[in-house]
C-alpha cells in the first residue's frame, strides 16, 4: 500500500527484510527465556515499519517455526501481526489456520479508506479489506480495528464507529490521532486538532459503549493502572531488517535520532547472538512515571503513565517536559471519560417556581 501519512516510503526506497538466520535467532531467545521464566506462553509479534507481511515467506517460515519450538518447550505461543490485510484467497487460509489475532487498519467506509489508505498503484483497497474481515468473521477470527485519524476523518468517528459495527463483528476499535511525519508533508494530511478529536472520540465511545465494544486511544486507559506507558520501557524485544534490538515498534532505523534511546543491541554475525547493552536497558527500564517528574501530580498519572515515549522523543527530552498538545489531550479526555462513566447526564428537571 501507499497510505499518504505513512512513516515508511513504500516503493520509494527499495525495502530491507530481515534474515532469517536473525529472525530464527530472536523467536529462540524469547522462547528460552519463557521457559526460564516458566510462563505459560510467548508471543511473536510482527509489526511495521511498512507492512510486516511483505515477505510473506519469510513471514510464515517464522510463525511456523515458532509453532514448533512451542510444541518443543511445551510452552504456547501466540503469534499476532500488525497488518493492512491485503491479502489474497490463499494468503487468508495460511492466517486463519496460523495466527493468534490481528490488529488490522482501516481508516473508515471506502471513501475514506480509498483516499487515506490506497494501493501502492492508487487503486482503492476498501474492497479488499472488506472481503477478508469478512472471512475473519465467518471464522470467528480474533482482531481489531486501527484508525488513524487526521484532519480529513476527525469529524467522521462516530459515523466510522457506526460503519464497522454495522459491517464487522470486531470488539475492539483503536482510534489513534495522525502523527504528522513522512509522506504527510507531500500529501498535505495534517493530525487533527485535539480539541476536536477529544470531542468527537467521546461521542463516538458512547456509541461503542452502547454495542460493548471496546473503542480505545492509546492515550486514555482507564483500564488498569501502570507505571509505564508501553514495552518500550525495557521489556520489547524487536528485532529490526538491520539486526538492531529496539524497544519501540516505530523507532527501527539507525538515521532515527531516537534510536539512541530505543536501540540497546545489535546481531552479531560473527558470533551468531545478540549483543545486549544492559546499561541502555536500564536507562530504559528507568522510565516509569515515579521518576518524571513533569507527571507528578497529573491526574492521568497512573494510565498515561508519561506517554508513548517515541513521541515524546520526537520533539523534546524524553526525562523532561511533556508540554504539548498530545499531553493536554491525554489529561482532558481522561478527565471527561471519568465524567462520562460517574456524572450522571441530567435528567429533564422541572423548574419549580418559589417565592
Ligand atoms: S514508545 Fe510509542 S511508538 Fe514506541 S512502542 Fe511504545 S507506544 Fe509504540
Ligand atoms: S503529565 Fe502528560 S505525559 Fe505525564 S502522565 Fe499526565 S498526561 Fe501523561
């Protein structure tokens, strides 16, 4: 595909994949260390930059062997992927019968979808998508839906809400504002003004609420509680096409001034193992929100938890400030969600006139 705001250059650039003898590598490691930890499953994950699937033997060869060694340290593995799901007949028969669940994207009903989110030749892909979440729903499949929303869609997430609950049976929608990057100077898309998608998201999950369907935003989690916002902080272990270890799903090039937080090891061709800077990882591990001192006494503290530390990094230090737009919208909708849930909506009262 050639989403318009995408972070990855598809087709500009010719693409790198990862050697299998790494890959091989990094599914070994995690599955030792589950079973050293003794915990009852492991997961293999697969994520961008660009679409992960895109070496589709490389891709299967790794779920496979995963399936195996599970099966060898009689410990489960559970395998997911981030995708756009342009997959053809043959390519959704593998997945039903390999795959654990999927995180899927799809920016809304075709005519926004086709214009965000088209093909690599132009063509529209809501077709495509369409069909094959049609076949993960006949086959119960396990996915959800991932949205980005930019100035173009913000005023349309209830009406996208609304569209997947009428076409699809997924319980989980992620709706998550554009982070203006890449192609999106040349296309002109810009992220929305946060006012205006904390406005519309909190409408649009009282629809979801209504279907009890999950409608999520990475930024408002009231869930559970956590000292940190993500894996980032220490415990992912994702192997870029280059060899490099990074904590962050979106920090994966050497050229990111961000990868000297997130990169704390490097495949060592000679000797066939990964070289682990424990210093870099405890600089990671350090990030939890008791020791920023910026979200002290913030009310989202214990959900936001300090943020997506790739975006903090993008324009600021990640030890200090979080003052930006992402942060005021992180403390409002949180705020305005806690309303949502305990201030009842106020009933038709009758004013009562008295002297
Ligand atoms: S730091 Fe942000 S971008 Fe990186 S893995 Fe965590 S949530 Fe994703
Ligand atoms: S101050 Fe901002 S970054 Fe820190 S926890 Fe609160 S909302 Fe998140």
């Amino acid at each position: 595909m050639r989403c318009i705001y995408c972070y990855a250059s598809a087709g500009e650039n010719s693409p790198k994949f990862l050697q299998w003898e790494v890959a091989k590598a990094a599914i070994d490691l995690v599955a030792a260390n589950a079973k050293k930890l003794g915990v009852k499953h492991f997961s293999v994950g697969f994520h961008g930059g660009g679409e992960p699937t895109l070496d589709w033997r490389l891709f299967t060869r790794c779920v496979e062997y995963s399936k195996k060694v599970s099966e060898e340290i009689g410990i489960k593995v559970l395998n997911s992927v981030a995708s756009n799901a342009v997959f053809n007949n043959k390519q959704m028969d593998w997945i039903l019968k390999n795959l654990n669940s999927m995180s899927i994207s799809l920016d809304g009903p075709s005519d926004v979808q086709n214009y965000q989110r088209p093909l690599v030749n132009g063509k529209p892909s809501y077709d495509i998508v369409f069909k094959n979440l049609k076949r993960l729903d006949e086959a119960g499949f396990n996915y959800g839906l991932r949205s980005t929303i930019t100035d173009y869609n913000v005023r349309r997430m209830s009406e996208i809400v609304e569209h997947f609950l009428d076409n699809f049976k997924t319980k989980q929608i992620h709706f998550e504002p554009l982070f203006f990057c890449g192609r999106c100077h040349t296309f002109k898309i810009n992220a929305p003004n946060y006012r205006m998608f904390m406005r519309e998201f909190l409408k649009a999950i009282v629809i979801a609420d209504q279907h009890k369907v999950r409608l999520a935003y990475s930024g408002l989690r009231l869930g559970g509680l956590t000292s940190t916002f993500c894996g980032a902080c220490g415990s992912n272990f994702s192997v870029t096409p280059f060899g490099d270890v990074t904590s962050c799903f979106e920090v994966t090039e050497k050229e990111d001034p961000r990868s000297a937080i997130f990169f704390y090891g490097k495949w060592q061709d000679a000797k066939k193992e990964f070289d682990i800077q424990e210093d870099k990882l405890d600089y990671l591990r350090s990030f939890h929100v008791q020791n920023i001192s910026y979200c002290r006494d913030c009310l989202a503290k214990w959900h936001c938890a300090g943020d997506c530390l790739a975006k903090v990094a993008a324009d600021a230090d990640v030890e200090g400030e979080r003052d930006s737009n992402r942060c005021r919208l992180n403390q409002e909708i949180t705020k305005r969600r806690i309303m949502q849930f305990f201030v009842k909506p106020p009933k038709d009262e009758k004013v009562t006139k008295t002297n």
